[in-house]
C-alpha cells in the first residue's frame, strides 16, 4: 500500500512547467503565422512519426462548469454552431492540401468544449470531411471526450457508425451536491451500464474522468467516488488534481463560497484513489491515471513506448505528428507548434478569408528536439536511454549531453532521495519519483534559465 512521503513532496512542491509540449505554451510568440504553419506542415511530411494525428476543437458547452479552465462558449445558437463547423471543414480541407496522402492516419481526437453535446448530424459532417482529406490506417483510434449528460445509447450507435472506437467520460463526480455546487449535470445514463453498452457496441479504451479538490468532496466522499467508478470497469481512470486559478478563470471565484479541500487533504485523496486503483488491478501511468494491464497504455509503458501530447497519454504505434483544426487547437508537429485563434468570431473570421487561422507558434531547433525527446521519456517512461536518442538523431551522447545541459549536482538530490539513478548513460527513475517527475524533467530542460511563463506547483 502506497504511502506519500509528505516531506518529500514539500520539498520538490514548486512551480514548473507540465511538459504537455516542449518548450512549453509560455515560448509560442505572435510573429509565428499562417505562412509559418504552412511551410512547417509541408516540412512535416519528411519527418518522424510518419502518421497522422487530427484533433477536433468544439468549443461549445450547454452549461458552463464553475471549475472549468478551458475557453468555452454558452449558449450559442445553432446558426453559429452550424456557421463554426462550415469553417472548421473549410480549414481541414485547405490544410490538408499540404498533407501528403502517403501517410496514414491513426488517430483522431475531439476535445472541447463538449463534443457531444451538438448533433450528430454536425460530428457525421465533421468526421465524412476528415475521411474524405486522409487516409485511414487498418487499426486506427477515433476518440471523443464526452459529458455523460448528454450522452445515451441512440448517440453511441451513431458514434459508432461513424466509426469512433473510443469514448472518455467526463464524470468528475457522482455526488450530486458536487456537481450542483460546479454547476454540472449528472448522467443521463448511469455511468455503469453506459460503460456496459460502450463495450458491447465495440468501444475499446474507455476513460472515465474524476477531479478531486471540488466542493464539498471529503476524503471520505471521493473514495465513494473513486470505488463507484472502478465498479462501473473503464478501462482507464484518470482522478485530475482541481486547479483554483480565479485570477485567470474568473467563474471559479464561485467555488469559494461553499469551501474547497486543502492541500493535504488533496493529497490523501490522490493516495487513497491510487491505492483504490492499484488494489483494484490497475496499472499506474503518471502520478493519477490507470489503466486495466491488457490496455494499450499499460502494455506501452511495459515497453517504453508510452507517449504524450496536449490531448494526454497515447502510444507510439497510434500517435502521430498532430494537426489541430477549430479554435484555440494546437498542432504539434516536429518542427513547430502552432495555436489558432481562441475566439470563436476571430477563427471563423479569420478561415473564411485565409483557410487558417493561425495567432502564435514556434519553431523548434535541433537542440530543442533533443530536449523534448529526453523530457518526453521521463514523463512518460520514467526511463531514458541516452545512447537511443543520440541514435535517434545521429549524433553523439555527449551532444545529446550538452543539448539537455547536464550538470550531475542538478539531479544529485534526486539520486540522494533514492528517485533517480543513473548508470551507463541510462536514467531510470525510482521509488516516488514518478510523483515528482516535473522536478526531474526541470533538470534537464536548458530553457528554464530563460525565466519565460508563470507555472503551477508541481505537486
């Protein structure tokens, strides 16, 4: 049973950046534009991985969640909503112009915003659009993140005819003062014979979402949570750490009226959920996502090939260099990163007289790509092998070395603390370093010394 070293929590609890990218959002500047993404998409098609990955923004949401730190849109109508996917088509199929059609596409992701929520009459659009640009692989993944109240069977069914194979449900909680107090509704179909019905109509990978650090949530009230969702058999469960940024959303201020869990009893709720978990069979992947052992996610971290971008966790054999369509998306290319418009009127404005809609990127170097490989195997492997990526980027160990500007008394504490070791240019992280893997990636990440964004606390 694991138990959370609170002093060595305390000690490495500073802020850091998540390594969702590398360099992180904070680098993208403005000057990077249209032209810039369009040449970096042409270079992508020379570059590794060879596959395709799509991901679909829908920003819009029926009701906005008070704990929710992502750019969302109320109360659209349907001429807006059926006005934003026109643009959204219109960008995939003028940017795809410059996606070679000898590459495969193996995975396809919708986020938001809820997905779901709009009909399916739009997402059949969307998605006969993305098939009429790309070339499917054999084994490919379509995922969407759904809100489990606007979710039933009739929408499965047509999930599934479209051909999604992947479904995460975004529970957050099953208590009903919790979800009243986030202004969230409950599932219009309980969670468990949802998931039951997913499996049986040929979903795979099914994700069930919780946040702890809500109101009204006690350590006793989210282990009911954690134990109902483990009854109801995802395949994956994710229990998120809430956020409380005001400052930035200004709709969580709300919160604050009803009270919201300290810091430490966070803690014992991430180690209650995982112990709850793990004794429950799953296979931990980070500090607070578990999957089943035969899931794809377990079996990738078994053989280090575990990988990650801005949608989360994914394996090597299904991600690829990703393409970001509708507003505020982000592509992840191996040159570049590009951001589109976070504005609704500024996308579709900006699509219908350009095609793209592009507001900031970055371009990387070579340095930089042997940063984000290095970094991108410790948070997702918890191991690196030195020798592979100088492999990998047919050089030496000792540019990889100088790219990364490792200094031994950087990851000394670690190596002290028993969460580190390295031996025969191979670093493998140990014991409870996973839980502060942010820490261990800061110290082979040159670009801090730049002193760019303002980051969360680690733990």
């Amino acid at each position: 049973m694991l138990k959370f070293d609170r002093n060595l929590l305390d000690k490495y609890n500073v802020a850091g950046p998540r390594y969702t990218s590398y360099p992180p959002a904070t680098f993208f500047h403005t000057e990077y534009g249209n032209a810039d993404y369009k040449e970096s998409v042409i270079v992508s098609n020379k570059e590794n991985p060879e596959n395709v990955s799509v991901y679909i923004h829908i920003p819009f949401c029926p009701q906005l969640c008070t704990f929710c730190g992502c750019t969302t849109y109320t109360g659209m109508g349907a001429k807006t909503i059926e006005s934003y996917i026109d643009a959204l088509i219109k960008e995939i199929d003028l940017v795809s112009q410059d996606i070679s059609t000898e590459r495969k596409l193996t995975q396809v992701h919708w986020g938001g915003g809820t997905p779901n929520a709009i009909s399916a009459k739009l997402i059949r659009k969307v998605t006969e659009a993305i098939k009429r640009n790309f070339s499917f692989a054999d084994s490919y993944e379509m995922a969407m993140e759904c809100s489990p109240a606007y979710l039933d069977f009739k929408m499965v069914d047509e999930l599934r005819d479209m051909g999604f194979n992947r479904i995460s449900l975004g529970v957050q909680d099953f208590k009903p003062e919790v979800l009243k107090a986030i202004n969230r509704k409950a599932p219009r179909v309980p969670v468990k014979e949802m998931i039951a019905y997913l499996r049986k109509a040929g979903f795979s990978g099914i994700n069930v979402d919780l946040v702890y650090g809500l109101p009204f949530q006690t350590r006793e009230s989210f282990n009911e949570t954690v134990q109902m969702a483990l009854e109801a058999d995802p395949d994956r469960l994710v229990t998120f750490s809430y956020a409380h940024v005001p400052s930035v959303m200004t709709r969580q201020k709300e919160l604050e009226q009803y009270g919201l869990p300290g810091a430490d009893e966070k803690i014992t709720m991430l180690e209650d959920a995982y112990n709850s978990a793990v004794n429950a069979g799953y296979v931990p992947i980070g500090m607070d996502h578990f999957a089943k052992p035969d899931d794809d996610f377990a079996i990738a971290l078994r053989d280090k090939k575990l990988h990650r971008n801005f949608q989360g966790y994914c394996t090597r054999e299904t991600t690829g260099q990703v393409y970001g369509f509708g507003t505020s998306s982000i592509s992840q290319l191996f040159n570049a990163y590009s951001q589109n418009e976070k504005t609704i009127k500024a996308y579709m404005d900006r699509v219908e007289k350009d095609g793209r809609a592009v507001v900031r990127g970055y371009k990387l170097n070579q340095n930089e790509q042997i940063v984000r490989q290095v970094i991108n195997e410790l948070m997702c492997n918890y191991f690196v092998d030195f020798k592979q990526v100088a492999s990998d980027f047919d050089t030496s160990v000792s540019v990889v070395y100088k790219a990364v500007d490792f200094q031994l008394e950087k990851i000394q504490p670690f190596i002290i603390d028993e969460l580190l070791e390295l031996a025969n240019d191979e670093l493998t992280v140990k014991g409870q370093g996973r839980f502060v893997i942010r820490n261990i990636a800061m110290a082979f990440d040159p670009a801090l010394k730049s002193g760019k964004g303002q980051y969360s606390k680690t733990v």
